[in-house]
C-alpha cells in the first residue's frame, strides 16, 4: 500500500488600511523535522485582510502541490493548513457560509488545488504564524517601495530552521528558474526520507511573473475634506441622531457653524466638488458652502449616519436605561446592531468603504469636501489608520469640525486633519 506524503502549510496576509496595500505569505513545513521546504510571498495591491488571507491559503496549497506533484496525482499527499484567520479556516472547513461576493470565487479557487479530503484545516494564535506573517510584512514592505518580493531580502525563515534544500518559490503568477531548481531539490530531499512512498522529483512549472518595477505613485491623490455638519436641536443634548430618526434640521448655531466653514473654506480656496449625506442636516451644511464656492453639491447616499434604531432621540443614558444589554453587545462588537432593526458598525464600514472607493475613483486627484456625520468620518479614519473598530469610541469629533484623508492611486492613504474646529473661534 503506498504510504501517505504530509506537508504543513502556514499561511497570511494582511492590508495596511483594509483595503489598503496589500500582500502575502505562505510557508511550506516538513511535518517531521520542522524544515522549511518552501516559501512564497507577494505583493497584490490594493486589498483587504480577507483577500489577502485567501490569496495565501492559495499560495500554500499551490506551493505545497509543486514540491510532491506525484503525491497529489495519486492522491497519497495530505496538507495540513494552519492560518491565524478564523475566517479562512471555519469557511474552508465548511463550518461557516461564504457570503461576501469577493471571498466565494478565492474559496473555489482554493477548493480546486487539491481534493477536499487531502486538506485539513487548523487555527492557530498571531504569535504561532510568525513565519507566514513577516512574510505577508516583507511583500508589503517592498510593495511600498515599487516592488515585488524577493527571496534574497527574506529574513521570514529566521522564526523556524531553515536547510539547505529550502525552495524559495515565486508568487502565484512569478517565474520558474533558480525558485523550480529550488523545489526540486527540496522534493529530492523528501524523496530520500524514510517513508517517502513513491513520489518523485519533478520541475515545478509557474506563470509569467507580473512586475512591479514602477516607482509609487506619489502624484496628486484624491483629497477627502471630510466636515461633520453643523449643530442640530439635538447636539448639544448628545441623543442619538442617525438615518432612522426625525431628520432635524440645522439649528440657529449649526447655521453659524456652516456660515464660518463656508466662510474660510472660501478663503482657502482647495475645493473642487462638493458631496452630501442626503440628510438634511448636510444638505443645509453643504448648501451653504456650495453658495461661497459656486459649487454644485452632489447626494451620495452612502455617506448617510448610522440608522440607530429605537435608539434615535435618546440620550446615552436613558438607552442604558431602556436598552442596557443591547448597548453593551453594540459597545463590544462592531457587529452588534442597534435595539430594533439599527445598522452594526460592521454593516456602515462595509457601506461606507464601497462609498470610498467609488469616490476615490470618480475624483481621482481632486480635492473633494464630503459633508457627512460622525460615523462616516470616524469609519474613514480608521481605515486609513488600519485602526480596530473600538479606535471609534476613542476619538472626538465636533459639529462642523473639518479632518481631511489623501488616497494616493498607488493604494497608500494620508491622514492629514482630524476634528479642526480653528474656523469656529
């Protein structure tokens, strides 16, 4: 009977901005004396932490596959994946739906390298998936600097031993050469260890690599001059005040508030389009700048508040009154909903990161006023940080108070202001 052939793969990625700049890393272990037998990494633009994490699962698997091609045809090889991605992991394992449209076609894609029953799939804590990790770092790292990662600057393989029949394979779309040398030696290797069955060695084969060799593109970005708008009735008394409620209008001060940004929004002279929450409170906000520039101002829907619920109204007292354990699951988890029907933080990220990029898109390196609200702004922020969503209980916005993020086409992201009140005083 012909022995069974097993490999580790340990894989991740990550984006700095999710989506951001992007990339990954995956390794390939000898299971029986912890060698390394291969690594892979690469650059791949702009991403969130999920592609990424995905594209490195396919990584491993494409890498593991090319060190004991016989193994996999037979059917005697088996892989055990270790990620530090729940996500990747339980969808993989068939534990948890694969909703989102972007993971689907990435999870097929994975499910295709081998059959479902040579893979095993394994979580494992950050601290374990140091090696896969400083790769996905590495690839982003010389991505910044315009380029593509290479096995020569790699100190990934510091964190497990490391022989001398190490492949240093390509991304998934790089070259063959000195990397295919490289997995036949170390599938030459396995070959020759007791209980190696009938695998044999093997050229690894591999697509074009596509080049990075353009420096970033550090030209003029799309300017994102983010302003919460002014006071309504109910900002001052701190309540609630979202997408599902009353809609209020601009109070006497917020109409002061909008007069004085116009006012030295004029003065600066930078804006070039102008883009509202369709609810009335930026409208008025917007309109009022609009009459100073002579701009037209544009309705962006996603860039409306959160829908609070049965929240909206109230006072944060009198929700912990009310609604005290719905207001402590909403505070732990960004994907906890307001009581009664409200949007998670999870849910406006996603809304309000689609509304980024179509906008990003539409005013490429133009300088844009978007009058929202707090939640937009404060999402916005965080992402261009890289920030976990409890970063948004941690910073302070003010009526009519002005921050401002540069998104630059190469996928890098500038923080610039955060809640300049200046044109109030």
């Amino acid at each position: 009977m012909t022995q069974s052939r097993q490999l580790v793969v340990e894989a991740d990625g990550g984006s700095r901005g999710n989506p951001g700049p992007a990339g990954y890393g995956a390794v390939v272990i000898d299971p029986v004396t912890g060698e390394t037998l291969a690594e892979t990494a690469e650059y791949i633009g702009v991403a969130t932490n999920n592609v990424a994490e995905y594209k490195g699962l396919i990584a491993g698997l494409k890498a593991a596959k090319a060190l004991l091609p016989d193994a996999s045809a037979d059917g005697t090889l088996q892989v055990r994946v270790r990620m530090d991605s729940k996500l990747v992991v339980e969808q993989m394992s068939g534990r948890w739906k694969i909703k989102h449209p972007d993971m689907k076609p990435l999870a097929a894609e994975a499910a295709r390298i081998l059959p479902a029953a040579a893979v095993t799939y394994e979580w494992i804590p950050r601290e374990k998936n140091k090696h896969a990790d400083r790769l996905a770092n590495e690839a982003m790292d010389a991505g910044r600097h315009g380029r593509q990662w290479e096995p020569s600057a790699s100190t990934a393989a510091l964190d497990t031993p490391r022989p001398s029949t190490t492949a240093v394979l390509p991304p998934v779309s790089g070259p063959p050469g000195d990397a295919a040398a490289g997995a036949a030696r170390a599938r030459a290797a396995l070959s020759a260890r007791p209980g190696a069955g009938t695998a044999t060695a093997a050229a690894a084969t591999a697509t074009p690599q596509v080049g990075w060799a353009a420096a970033p593109d550090l030209g003029a970005p799309a300017t994102f001059v983010l302003l919460r708008h002014g006071e309504t009735a109910l900002t001052p008394e701190k309540r609630f005040s979202g997408s599902g409620g009353s809609d209020p209008e601009l109070s006497a001060a917020g109409r002061d508030q909008a007069e004085r940004i116009a006012r030295s929004l004029s003065e600066r002279g930078t804006i070039q389009e102008i883009v509202s929450s369709p609810l009335r409170r930026c409208r008025e906000t917007a309109a009022a700048v609009a009459a100073r520039l002579g701009l037209e101002v544009r309705i962006e829907d996603g860039l409306r508040e959160t829908d609070f619920g049965a929240w909206e109204g109230l006072t944060f007292a009198e929700v912990r009154e009310r609604y005290g354990p719905d207001l402590d699951a909403w505070l732990a988890s960004a994907k906890a909903a307001p009581t009664g029907g409200g949007e998670s933080f999870a849910e406006v990220t996603r809304r309000v990161a689609a509304t980024r990029d179509r906008l990003t898109a539409r005013y490429a390196g133009r300088t844009v006023l978007l009058v929202t609200h707090v939640t937009p702004i404060k999402t916005l922020v965080r992402l261009a940080l890289g920030a976990p969503p409890e970063a948004m209980f941690r910073m302070e916005l003010s009526a009519a108070s002005v921050s401002a993020v540069a998104y630059y086409s190469d996928g890098n992201v500038s923080l610039r202001l955060l809640n300049d009140t200046s044109h109030l005083r």
